[in-house]
C-alpha cells in the first residue's frame, strides 16, 4: 500500500512574498480589518504638521487612534510603531514640497483594501510665494515718499 504524498511545504516562492515594507503594512493594515485612514498636513516655514484625522474600520466604524502595534526597531533600539510608520508615509506621499518655505497644506488617504494604483490619494493645496522683503520695504519707502511729512 502507497502511503499518501504529504507536502510540507517549503519556504514561500517568490510571487508569495511582499515586495517591500509598504506591501506588508498594507497586508498588516488589511488583516486588521482598515479601510481607510485619513492625515491631514499643514506645513510652511521649514516645519510642518501631520494629523490623524480618522481610521475607518471595514465593518463601518471609525476611530481617532492607529492600532499601537510595534512593526520594528531603531538602530537606538526603540521599538517603531504602526503609527510612526504610517505618519511618515503621509508625509512623504505628496509630490510637492509642503514643508518648506511657504509649503502646503491638505489631506492623504490611505486605502489599503484598494488596487495598488488606487491606495494612496494626496489632495494638497501649495501655497504661493511669499512676496520678496525687499519688495515689501521699496513698497513702504514708496507710500513714504508720497507723504507729506510737516
């Protein structure tokens, strides 16, 4: 009698591995049960804010917090979370510069339940520059000039 072949199984091919960090997250994000997750970004002056604005969860509810998951270690040796890595990919996610100078400000969503062009949406407004200081001093030497001074 044949005993029947059992297939262990062997390490994943490499169609079954994630490709990169940001696949597994998503996969990390999707097994958690996310939809959607919305930052919203606010920068100028060579700093700038990110902000959870919500989580939504597929069976309809929301939250205001990222599951505190850690998903890694710094070189110092502190854990890196879920939230930390998800705040810098916000951040980063925006084609243009909206940290500097006069920066930018709007919102990015993260979809992981979506298609892969699909996952990620920037709505960002960038504001103009800023008038030249030296333009606003001529300006104010102008008004000055027109003046009468007694």
């Amino acid at each position: 009698m044949l005993s029947p072949h059992i297939d262990p199984g062997g390490p994943p091919s490499a169609q079954d591995t994630l490709e990169s960090r940001d696949d597994q997250i998503m996969a990390l994000l999707r097994a958690l049960g996310i939809e959607e997750i919305e930052f919203s970004l606010d920068g100028g002056g060579d700093s700038g804010d990110s902000t959870l604005e919500h989580v939504r969860y597929a069976d309809g509810h929301e939250d205001n917090r990222i599951p505190d998951i850690s998903i890694g270690f710094h070189p110092r040796g502190e854990a890196y979370t879920l939230e930390s890595y998800l705040e810098n990919l916000a951040s980063d996610l925006p084609e243009g510069d909206w940290v500097n100078n006069e920066g930018g400000y709007g919102e990015v969503f993260i979809r992981p339940t979506a298609d892969e062009g699909e996952r990620f949406e920037c709505n960002m407004t960038f504001r103009d520059k800023y008038e030249d200081e030296d333009e606003f001093d001529e300006d104010l030497e102008d008004a000055d000039a027109g003046e009468d001074v007694r």
